[in-house]
C-alpha cells in the first residue's frame, strides 16, 4: 500500500480549544498558565497535555548538548497539532510526545505497521515522516500546513 500524501491544509487549533495562554518570563523560557478543553477530544488528550506541560520548564542544557529550552511557540503549536488529532474523531492511541535536541518536541503515532513523526521546529516549520512497511516518505514543510483529519483516518484505517 502506498503511503498517503501530504496535502497541505491550514493548522490551527480546533474552535473547541480556547487560545493556550503562556507568560513569558525571558525570552527563553514560558510558564503554562492554563487551558480550556470542549468535550469531544479524545481520551488521550488530557495525557498529552500533561506531558507537554512537563517540558515547559525545561532549562537550558536540559539534554546535556546546550540544547535551548522548548520555545513557546513550539508548545503552542504542539497543543494546536494534538488538538486537530484529538478532534478527529478516529479512534487513534495516544502519541508518544518527546523533546527533541535543540528546543523542538516531536509528536509520534504508531498504529499496527503505520509510523507518522511530527518534529515542530522552534521556527514553526514542521519535518515529517511518514512510514508503512517499508515505505517511508520525509518532508520538511515551512508552514505549519498539512492534512491532520486526512492522516488520521489513514492511521485508524485497517
């Protein structure tokens, strides 16, 4: 089976989530200050939310590589990405959400054979992988555009 493409949609966060709000205390760091959740994500959101939330207070050298601290702009896009999953409406597994070398987060999903990474990149910009079987499709997109509702039915699909 071919690996589905990438088409490029505008990324923003659902209407059901209100604006996550961040105070910065300097330039490299953020506080979370809170959230509102509407009632029709799915069960692994509220995890994944804690989870990036851990990473907020991330210090300098935090990786032992000099790497910065997660940018806010990062965790803001990182919660507008898993709140677009999280509506879907398919029934997908929690993502594993790990901090990557040099302030970006990177969102995993893995269902059966099908392997999606999402890196968000301090800039914004998005590096993807896309994996069935073998197959494997890379991208570097620099916008924050690609089709969320498309990949996930292609991820809950048999």
């Amino acid at each position: 089976m071919a690996v589905m493409p990438v088409i490029p949609t505008p990324l923003a966060a659902s209407p059901s989530l209100e604006p996550t709000h961040f105070s910065s205390q300097t330039t490299a760091t953020a506080q979370w200050v809170g959230f509102s959740l509407g009632p029709a994500f799915a069960p692994w959101f509220h995890q994944s939310l804690d989870t990036i939330r851990r990473y907020v207070g991330l210090e300098t050298n935090w990786d032992g590589y000099g790497s910065p601290p997660i940018a806010p702009a990062v965790i803001e896009a990182s919660v507008g990405l898993l709140s677009r999953f999280g509506l879907s409406g398919d029934d997908l597994p929690a993502p594993r959400i790990v901090p990557v070398s040099g302030g970006a987060l990177q969102i995993e999903f893995e269902v059966r054979d099908k392997i999606l990474e999402v890196e968000i990149l301090p800039d914004r910009s998005i590096e993807l992988l896309v994996k069935q079987g073998l197959e494997e499709t890379e991208a570097h997109l620099t916008g924050p555009l690609f089709n969320v509702e498309g990949i996930a039915r292609w991820l809950s699909a048999p």
